[in-house]
C-alpha cells in the first residue's frame, strides 16, 4: 500500500530527521510573487526565510502569490542570484497545503 498526500508530513519529518539537507515541513511556506523587484521572480517564505527555488515549474505549473505549501528542498551552492534575497535551492518535494 502506497501513502497518499495525508502521509506527506510524517514522511518528511522522518526525512528532516535524518539530516538528508532537507528543511521545511509541515506546511509552513508560503510562495510569494517578487517579480517587481529587478532580477526576482517566484520565491518562497519559509519560517522567516525567503528562498529562490531553481525548479519550481516541475511542481507548480500555474503558480498563485500566497499559495500556502508544504516544501522539501537542498541549499545549493555555487550559484549567485541577481535577485539576492535569500537561499538559492532545489526543491525535492513541493505539494499544496489543505
């Protein structure tokens, strides 16, 4: 039997808790449209944290400002933003809250 989307928090608890660079759970992130601010684009608030998802189109097709999401992502390094308000990431896992 496969866990379905109810299942999402627990896994990702158990995933934050073994330390696999794995950040936000349980729903608290919020996407946020910061297209007026030259080089910006969609970015996600997490915990008083703005981040800068590389690959938010492989799971948001028709992103809305203030959608609330629950989120799994890696802190890359490397990278440099023109944006430079927060964390460049790449999401692992990003679902709509209920």
């Amino acid at each position: 039997m496969r866990p379905g989307i109810e299942a999402l928090p627990l896994v990702l608890c158990a995933v934050a808790a073994f330390g696999t660079g794995c950040a936000e759970r349980d729903g608290n992130a919020v996407l946020r449209d910061y297209t007026g601010l030259d080089g910006c684009g969609w970015v996600i608030e997490a915990n008083g944290t703005v981040l800068e998802p590389l690959n938010l189109g492989e799971f948001l097709s028709d992103p809305e400002d203030g959608m609330d999401l629950y989120v799994v992502y890696h802190v890359e390094t490397g990278y440099a933003s023109i944006c430079m308000v927060g964390d460049i990431v790449t999401l692992t896992a990003c679902e709509l809250a209920p």
